[in-house]
C-alpha cells in the first residue's frame, strides 16, 4: 500500500508531523520509519505499516541518538551506522 518514500512522506506530514521531511524518513523492511520531535520536543519515532498503511506513534528512541544530528536523515534512506536502530555507535 505505500511503497514510495513520497507516499510515506505525505502520510507522515498528514498524520504524525507537519514539519517532517523526507531525510526524515527510511525504510525497514515492512516499516517505514520516521524520526520527529514530539510536541515536547523530544526526538522520537513513529513507524508507518508498509502493507496497511497504518501510522505507530511513540518510538522511543535512544539517547544517545539524540546528541548529535543525523538521526536517521540522509537522502531518504538511512545508511551506515547514523540511522540510530541500536547497531552500535
């Protein structure tokens, strides 16, 4: 059902965060995964069903993730060791 990083992009800026960019978001096998920040401002995740389409909100996302830029972004999909999904560091 979204199987673009614009289709999840416009289901991101419609149901998790009108600020969110596409460097924002990647995919993960079924996932695609978005990073924002929450209305406290805290970095967090969300994940949008590639096959149903629907949005989990929630995420926690590790501290140490948060202490520098780059967690997740890049040209729409993360690669290497910045995406922040527990690899190591």
């Amino acid at each position: 059902k979204v199987k673009t990083v614009d289709e999840a992009f416009e289901i991101a800026k419609a149901e998790i965060d009108k600020n969110v960019s596409k460097d924002d978001i990647y995919q993960m096998n079924r996932w695609w995964v978005v990073f924002y920040e929450d209305k406290d401002g805290v970095k967090t995740q969300a994940r949008i069903d590639a096959v149903t389409g629907e949005v989990y909100t929630g995420y926690d996302v590790p501290a140490w993730c948060q202490e520098g830029a780059g967690y997740g972004r890049g040209p729409g999909y993360a690669r290497g060791s910045g995406h922040c999904m527990g690899y190591g560091r």
